[in-house]
C-alpha cells in the first residue's frame, strides 16, 4: 500500500531495483484514507518505471482518481498503449486469473478493495 509519494517512491525503487518482469496494478482513490488531493502523485518518480518500461508488459490503473494516475504515467513516458483501465475492483479479478507476476502499488481505498477480491478468490479455491 502507498499512502503518499514517499511509499510510492519506495515501492518503484524495489521494482527498479530488481530485475524482475511483471505486469503492475496501480491504484489511486480519493477518499480520506488515500488523502482527499491525489496531487502528490506528481511527486512520484513514474519516470524510473518509464526508464524500466521494457520489463513492464502492461500497467493496470483502477480507482477513483485513476485519471489522475494515468495522466502523470503518460507524462512520465509510459506508453500509452501499455495502460490499461480498470473501471471496478472487481476486474482485478481476471488480471489475477491471467498474469504470470503481479506488482500492486495502490492507495489505501483501492488496496482494501483489491484486498477483497484476492480473499473471495483464496475462499473459492478452498
């Protein structure tokens, strides 16, 4: 979970670091728990990732402030072909279901609800 630009900082710094390949899901809300301004993503180094873009298949982005999001990945250099939007958590679901390697970096609204859906998915295969 990232709760301001630090933390999303931090977690870009350990994908950058690593020499890992993976698909990523972002995402950003707008309620108290995410701050109400989503505008410290502009503090947020996306430029890294845009460096490492190569071992990025696709950047998943859900929430309700992921139009927020994906304008500062497209300015950061993220192709936009490779952003795919998410309307509701529960799309989560198939992007689960269908990548190999999943990052998550979310704020804290879209983490619970992402949360969620891993646990009912975890339940069913029990």
């Amino acid at each position: 979970m990232v709760k301001n630009a630090i933390g999303a900082n931090v977690a870009i710094d350990r994908f950058v670091d690593s020499d890992i390949q993976a698909t990523l899901l972002l995402g950003l809300g707008r309620k108290v728990v995410d701050s109400s301004d989503p505008s410290w993503i502009w503090n947020v180094e996306f430029e890294r990732l845009a460096a490492c873009e190569q071992r990025i298949p696709r950047i998943y982005v859900l929430g309700t402030a992921s139009n927020a999001l994906i304008a500062r990945l497209v300015c950061a250099g993220i192709p936009r072909g490779k952003i795919v939007p998410l309307e509701q958590p529960n799309e989560v679901r198939a992007v689960c279901e269908q990548e190999r390697e999943l990052y998550s970096f979310c704020s804290g609204s879209v983490t619970s609800a992402v949360a969620r859906v891993v646990a009912r998915m975890r339940e069913e295969e029990s």
